[in-house]
C-alpha cells in the first residue's frame, strides 16, 4: 500500500491541532477581559484556564485507547464535534461557570490532536521520520496559536470575545468533515489481533512501569506543561503586569511567541530526526531544550532590561525550547510497538496535561498572596516566584533522569 501524502495523511490532523492551539492561546488574548467581565481574581482565572487541561487530561488515556482500537480517522472526526459544541457554549456563556462548562467539552474535544497525529505518522513512516512528520504538524497547529494573538485581538473589537469562540466552532466543523472525508482508515499491513477490551486497558499497566518512561516522560512532559502553561494563560498577564505593555504590544509579543513555537516545532524535530539517523540519542534534542529553557526562565526572573525588544527574544527562546516535548514523545514511543503509539503518547499528554492544570492554579494561588495593583492586574514579584516553581521542577525532572533507579 502506497503512502499517503503529508497533504491527505497528517494535515488534516494538523487541522484540529490548529483549532486546539488556537482556543488555548485566545484565553491568554482575552484573559483580561473575562477578568474584567465576571470579576475574576488570578487564582479563578486560573481555574478557569486549567478546567480546560483538566478535562484535557482526563480524556488522554479513553482517546488514546479509541484510537489505537478505531483509528485517527473515526475519533478525530467525532471529536472535532464535540469541540465545536464546547466552542458555542462559550460563546452563550452568560457567567463563568457556562463559560466553565464550555472549556470542559473543548477540552474534551480537541485532546487527541497531538496523539492521532503520532499514531498515523507512527503506522505510515519509518522510525527517523516519525519526529520529523509530527514536528511539521505541530508547525501546522502552531499557526492555529499566531492566530489567536493579533488577528483575534483585531477581531474582538469587530466580533466580541464570544464572536471569535464561534468563529472556533465553525472551524471545528470543517475540520471534521476533512479528516472524514482524506486520512486513510486504518494502517498499512494486516490489523493487530482483536483482544479484549480488559487487555488493551491493561497495556496502560505496562506503559507506566516501563523503566523508560518512569525516568524521561517527567522531564519530556514538563517541556510542553511549561508552554501549555505560559501560552495558554499566564504570559499575556505577565507581559502587562511585569513588561509593561499595553494591549497592543502585548498581542505583538504573543505572536512573537507563537513564532518561537512554530520554528522551534520544526526545528527541533527535524533536528531529532537528523541526528538520530547520524547515531545519535533520540532524546539529545530535547535535553538540549530542556537547558536551555532553564535559562530563559532565569533571564526572565532577573529581568535586567524591560524592553519590548528583549522581552521578545526571551519569550520566543522559551517557546523554541518548550517545542521540543513532541520530538520526546517521539523518542519515547520508540520504546514501544507502534501499535501501542496512541497509548504511548497519550500516558506522556496526561502526566503533561496534569501537570499544566496543577501549574496553572499554582500561578494563580502565588499572585493571589499579593494585593491587586493599580488597573487590575498582579503584583510583579508574584511571577518571579512563579518562575521559580517551573525551574525547581526542571530541576527535580533532571535528577530523575539522572537517577533512573535499579536497571531491570
């Protein structure tokens, strides 16, 4: 069986991951206005950001599972629904808690877009070039977060916050109706044998105790937790309550970010790929990545020069760095047969996923131990403390890398 082309196999996939990335970077666009609108403190708007990640996670290992027993084509397509629905239900909500409830099923909705990208890269390409594929995905879905900042803050004066919610929605349906209608149904060669459905779930079992995953998923994982985390809510608020910047500049280094993230998607895993054909490590990318977000998070707790122009470097170098957690999960799963990848990967999202619900209400919990200042934002010493935290988990995932533990 011949393969598919990019164009008919993973852009479509692509497509919802523009419409996931795209719904997570808008709360950091409008974040300040639904504060603003119901009167949210830091730790409720955090809340209300990681409602998202939380129903995010929940779904990882029940989609992983479907998608490994049904196929990308079949989930995606249905799902891609389900976050059209949760689009709507932002747009009618009349309070933070439908506004709540929409986030959820959003979430729900569009926890698969990574995952099923993997697992058809996975069945379709040879090894070297599963990290190279799905970073060029990524790529795709990175556009989906550009046009949450400029374009959107443009469209909220002309559609309102909930109008650009069912422009998302709308989007949504088209892209269901492409998955459906171009990637293929199932895999080249002959279908894995039927077993039971307690089996399948209990290959779950086998992932988690993996000697591999317990000592490089942490640290895997925490790279993309910090991006979902700061891209998905709390750079916009830093950028205004720590940099300085109004609206408007503050959506132009939100797309700088976005920026960072697209070239650091294909960059890093191109390079993965490259230099695992050359014998090298397939994890050397991201550990490469994982120095040197460390560092970007310590130029940013220092903050020498709070200038737009250097802020825009620091914040571009964090979202290249934090790219690189998908070349990971690639490396990962290599560990394992790819007729386990959607579990594989999705066992990494949910321990990511996790972690970016706890970080959020972290954040939010340390901002709220100053008093609001002036215009409604937070205290500048909160987010350096918050900074903190992302580090001293880097740090802790590093040791257990470094301490893997009795070899078996």
């Amino acid at each position: 069986m011949p393969t598919p082309s990019f164009a008919r196999l993973t852009l479509p996939l692509a497509g919802l991951n523009f419409v996931n990335q795209a719904s997570r970077t808008l709360i950091a666009t409008v974040g300040p206005l639904l504060a603003v609108e119901f009167a949210l403190s830091a730790s409720e708007l955090g809340l209300l950001a990681a409602m998202f990640f939380a129903a995010y996670a929940a779904a990882q290992l029940p989609v992983g599972l479907a998608i490994d027993l049904w196929g990308a084509r079949r989930v995606q397509a249905f799902l891609a629904l389900v976050a059209a629905a949760g689009f709507g239900l932002c747009a009618l909500a009349g309070g933070p808690l439908l506004l709540a409830v929409g986030r959820v099923v959003t979430g729900i909705g569009i926890s698969a877009g990574l995952i099923a990208m993997l697992k058809v890269n996975t069945q379709w390409y040879p090894k070297d070039r599963v990290a190279g594929m799905t970073g060029l995905g990524v790529f795709v879905g990175a556009l989906g977060s550009l046009s949450a900042t400029v374009p959107a803050a443009l469209l909220v004066p002309m559609l309102g916050w909930r109008g650009v919610f069912l422009l998302l929605g709308a989007g949504a349906c088209a892209v269901s109706a492409w998955i459906w209608l171009s990637v293929p149904d199932r895999g080249p060669g002959p279908p894995p044998a039927k077993r039971g459905l307690g089996r399948e779930v209990a290959e779950f079992g086998r992932i988690f105790a993996h000697p591999a995953f317990l000592r490089f998923a942490p640290a895997v994982a925490l790279l993309s937790s910090l991006n979902f985390t700061y891209q998905g809510l709390w750079a916009g608020p830093w950028l205004r309550d720590v940099g300085g910047l109004a609206d408007a500049p503050r959506a132009m280094l939100l797309l700088v970010y976005s920026l960072g993230l697209m070239a650091g998607s294909v960059a890093t895993s191109q390079a993965a790929g490259l230099l695992q054909r050359r014998g090298r490590h397939p994890l050397l990318v991201p550990w490469i990545a994982m120095g040197v977000l460390a560092a970007v998070q310590a130029a940013l707790i220092w903050n020498p020069l709070p200038h737009p122009a250097v802020l825009g470097v620091l914040w571009f170098a964090f979202a290249f760095a934090s790219s690189a957690g998908p070349a990971g999960y690639a490396a990962i799963g290599q560990r394992f047969g790819a007729e386990l990848a959607g579990r594989v990967a999705t066992a990494i999202n949910a321990a990511m996923l996790a972690m970016v619900f706890v970080l959020q209400n972290a954040i939010g919990w340390i901002l709220d131990l100053w008093p609001r200042v002036e215009g409604g934002g937070w205290h500048p010493a909160g987010y350096g403390w918050a900074l903190g935290l992302g580090l001293a988990l880097q740090a802790l995932a590093v040791l257990r890398m470094l301490w893997p533990g009795r070899r078996r």
